[in-house]
C-alpha cells in the first residue's frame, strides 16, 4: 500500500462524509489525516497492543475514516457517522471499537494518555492534540509531569496547523517559540513536516533519553486548496458543487 494513495481515499470520505452529515471541522480532519495514518500503519496495531489518543476530539472524522480503513469498524457503520442514534458522534466516543477515550472538551486526552503511561510503563501510548488546544492549562500540569517522571513510552504529537475556532493561533495566544517551551520542561523536541509520511515514521520510532514531543507544522484543511489555511472551514461543511470540486482537488 502506498500512504499517496491511501491519503486520497481517506480524504475522499472525510468530504463525502462531512457533506452528507452537515457537520462541521472537515479542515481540522483534513489535517490529521497524514499523522494518523502513519501512526496506525506502523505504530498501533490489534496484535501490539500500543494505544493511540486524539485530544481533539472534534476531528473524529478522520479518526473514524482510518478505524474503518484498518478494520476497526464496519462500512455500514461508518455510514452511521452523524446521524440519529449512532455511536459515531460528532465527537470522539470510547463507545466506538478502537477508541480508547472520549474526547471533545479540549485540554483531556493528554492527562489522560499520561495517567495511563505512568502506570503502564510496558506499553507506548501516542497522543495527538491541536496547537489551540495547547491554550488549556491541564496540558501543561501533563506537560510538566510527564518530564519530571520522564514518561519515555509516551509520544506527544502536536497538529500544529496554526487556525484554531475562530482566529489564527498567533492572534488568540501566540504559543511561539514552542520548541523552546517545551525543551524548557525538559522534553525531547522534534519539528517536523506532519504531511510527509516517512519523516513522521522515522520520527516516531526514535528512541529519545528524554520524553519526546513531536510538532507536526500541518496546513489545515490539507488537499483541497480553497480549504487549506482558512479560519472559514473550521465550521463551514461543503455543499454539493463544493464537495465535487473538493475532490477533484485530491
């Protein structure tokens, strides 16, 4: 299988999927496409037992697309995405097979992917959280706890698109130097392209001395051009004209 290929079916459903619910972050689920299909192509698998997290719970979409593409979730199921009744909701649900945590209010997976590497030190957690999330404070308590116990077997991957809801990350709180925050705490830092799949597996299988923090530079609504680096798609679900040109992009 080659990642070219697969990222294109795996945009192509996000849209389809996006236009036929009505809902909402199709650009924050474009962005992520390319770390969770590397991170569930080599890192967690049914057999190993590693565990991944999305803290951005609102990009489900995506997450549910990749469960599908792996064999976590049925056709059928996915079909249910957004409609009465189904489990898969607009936001990450535990309920979902291959979901370890709900997510959604912001600032909880990483405490929670924490907790669980501090008392599971046999197995690697991977935790993905967005750059506006970094605003919440329980990220830093994790942040901060995670270097003094020098949690080794978890990787914080930041998707480090620079739009948050409503603004530019710069505008709302500017986060920048983050390499330098994070290597104040004592973390490992990593920066990198979070579009190009063989630096993002060469950087994940790194072995580091310290916690490993990866900042994964990522274009929001990645793979359409009239959607990528705009605060409109946050919200905004493509109509029927939109979706077909959307695709015609990929």
């Amino acid at each position: 299988m080659t990642y070219i290929s697969d990222q294109k079916k795996i945009r192509k459903k996000i849209l389809e999927l996006t236009h036929k619910s009505n809902s909402a972050h199709v650009a924050s689920n474009l962005s992520i496409v390319d770390i969770l299909l590397v991170v569930y192509k080599n890192f967690v698998k049914k057999k190993n037992k590693n565990e991944f997290i999305l803290s951005k719970g609102h990009a489900c979409l995506s997450y549910y697309v990749i469960l599908n593409f792996f064999g976590y979730i049925s056709d059928k199921k996915l079909k249910t995405f957004g409609k009465n009744n189904t489990e898969l909701m607009s936001h990450i649900s535990h309920k979902v097979p291959g979901v370890v945590f709900s997510t959604g209010s912001l600032g909880h997976g990483l405490p929670f992917s924490v907790g669980k590497a501090f008392i599971n030190k046999k197995k690697k957690f991977y935790c993905l959280i967005s750059d506006g999330e970094i605003n919440e404070g329980s990220n830093w308590e994790a942040f901060m706890f995670t270097c003094h116990h020098k949690l080794l077997n978890l990787k914080v991957i930041i998707d480090c698109n620079k739009i948050q809801s409503l603004d530019y990350v710069k505008n709302v709180i500017n986060l920048e130097p983050l390499e330098n925050k994070f290597k104040s705490l004592g973390f490992y830092v990593s920066r990198i392209n979070g579009h190009d799949h063989n630096k993002l597996k060469s950087t994940l299988k790194m072995k580091t001395r310290k916690p490993h923090v990866i900042i994964a530079d990522t274009i929001k609504g990645k793979g359409v051009k009239f959607m990528e680096n705009s605060v409109l798609w946050h919200y905004k679900p493509p109509n029927k004209i939109q979706l077909i040109e959307a695709i015609k992009k990929l």
